[in-house]
C-alpha cells in the first residue's frame, strides 16, 4: 500500500493532535474564512495569522520545512490571479509594450495579487496542518457529525481509500509489464519505439480501468455482507472535554483579534 504517498497523516503526541478531530475542523475553516476576509494590504493582520499558522506548527512538533514545502503545491493553481495586476485601475508602476498591447501594473492591483497570494499561502497552510494532526477516518467522522451530507462524506472517503486501489493495480500491471518485456542490447532504458511505449501504455490504462472497475464490484459486495448501509462507523469516541472547549475559544479569540488589529492598523494608515 503507498501509504507515504497519499496520507498526510504524522504521528506525533502533541496538544493539537489530541484534540477533538471536529474542533481541528471547525477552527480551520473560520481561519480561513477570517484570512479570506482581511482586507488587501493587511499586512500587520496577515504577519499576525502566520505567527498563528507558526505557533500551530510548534504545538503540533512538525517540522516547519515540511509544512512550507507542503504549501508551495498551491503556486501554480494562484498564478490565476495574474490578471488582477492589469484589472484593477489605480497608479501606473510598471508598463509593457507587446506589439499594440499595452500592459499596465497598477499600485492597486499589485497589492491585491499580493495579497490574494498571502491568502491562499495561509490557508493551504492551515488545512496543510489539519491533515497532518489528524488521521483521516477521524476527518470523516467530524465531518459526519458536523451534519455534511452522508452523500459528500461517503464519496470524498471512498474516492480516498480507492487511491490505493488504483495504485497497487497501477503496480500490478507494471510489474507484469516489466515481466513480460524483453529489451535488446542497446535497445536503450524502456526499448521499442516511442509509438510501441505509448501503445502498451495505452493498453494498460484500460487494464486499469476494466480491473479496477472489476475490484469495485467485489470490494462493494464484500461491504453489503458485512453489514454496510452507506454510512463508515468508526470504533474510536470522540467527546469534547473542557479542554478543546478552551482551545476552541483561544482560536476564536485570537482569529477576532487579528481582524480588529489588521482593520485598526488600515484606518491609522488611511487616516495618520
């Protein structure tokens, strides 16, 4: 199984890995939103949620290197937001001639890139962090006891738990690929022609599908015997205590005080 692959999940004994996984949840989504909503050119407020995005990562015992290098997966789906830097009208900085197109940076409209870049790079951040403090059959029972629909939550587990699947039949068909190729001398590292390589590649993506379609049926079939009505029952209780109704305040706390501190600092800048 590739475990390493595809779960986040580090096991470590820490505050934040004990807490209530639907607490974990909760607190990470009003982040984000709280994050969303700073307004562009916060940058007292946005230096504030990444000390927070810090702190988390210390309580955790995570690596800081790993949580960043984790979060740069966001870059390319956030260079989106180019557009912005030519949209957004306000006082020329840089201007490009392409050909009769005239490009122009406004001061407004780069701040407004930098800040949507911000926000997205704290928010991956902090789910980045929720999936490496919780393990994830713990994700889907909060998010079941959070009222998600059992639709969404059935279809997010199973397409979670058929990555493996699809993977060890991925290595299968390699395996038997590799068995059953033999390469002339010289022939080079894969052998045959590039049209041959795409050939057999294409054959082995409908192996893929057609096996994988196979496992299904048996894997649902075994499910039906063992009593499975469309909801995943977990063995592990999760029961709020004193302690993550006080962490779950302090996170709170500390998100409200940022929107007021990052605010305040933009009217005294606005209005010196």
């Amino acid at each position: 199984m590739y475990t390493n692959t595809f779960d986040r999940y580090i096991r470590q004994e820490s505050l934040i890995h004990w807490l209530d996984p639907r607490l974990k949840v909760v607190t990470v989504v009003i982040f984000i939103l709280a994050t969303v909503l700073l307004p562009d050119g916060a940058w007292l407020g946005f230096a504030l949620s990444w000390l927070v995005v810090l702190a988390f990562t210390w309580l955790a015992r995570l690596p800081y290197g790993l949580v960043f290098k984790r979060s740069l997966v966001i870059i390319p789906f956030l260079l989106a937001a180019l557009t912005v830097l030519f949209n957004v009208p306000g006082t020329a900085v840089f201007t490009w001639q392409i050909g009769p197109l005239t490009l122009t940076i406004t001061d407004a409209g780069l701040v407004r890139f930098v800040s949507i870049l911000i926000r997205g790079w704290l928010a991956v951040q902090m789910a980045i962090l929720l999936t490496a403090v919780t393990p994830f059959p713990d994700l889907m029972h909060a998010l079941t006891h959070l009222r998600v629909p059992a639709i969404l939550v059935s279809i997010i587990s199973f397409m979670y738990r058929y990555l493996f699947v699809l993977a060890e039949e991925a290595q299968r068909l390699m395996r038997a690929r590799q068995a059953r190729s033999a390469r002339l001398p010289g022939a080079g590292v894969h052998g045959g022609s590039l049209f041959w390589r795409a050939k057999v590649t294409g054959h082995m993506v409908g192996q893929l599908f057609s096996r994988s379609l196979e496992r299904s049926d048996r894997v649902y079939n075994a499910m039906l015997a063992r009593g499975y009505h469309g909801r995943i029952l977990t063995m592990t209780p999760h029961a709020m205590t004193r302690f993550d109704w006080l962490a779950g305040g302090t996170a709170v706390l500390f998100v409200v005080l940022i929107q007021l501190i990052a605010r305040m600092s933009l009217s005294v800048i606005s209005n010196p």
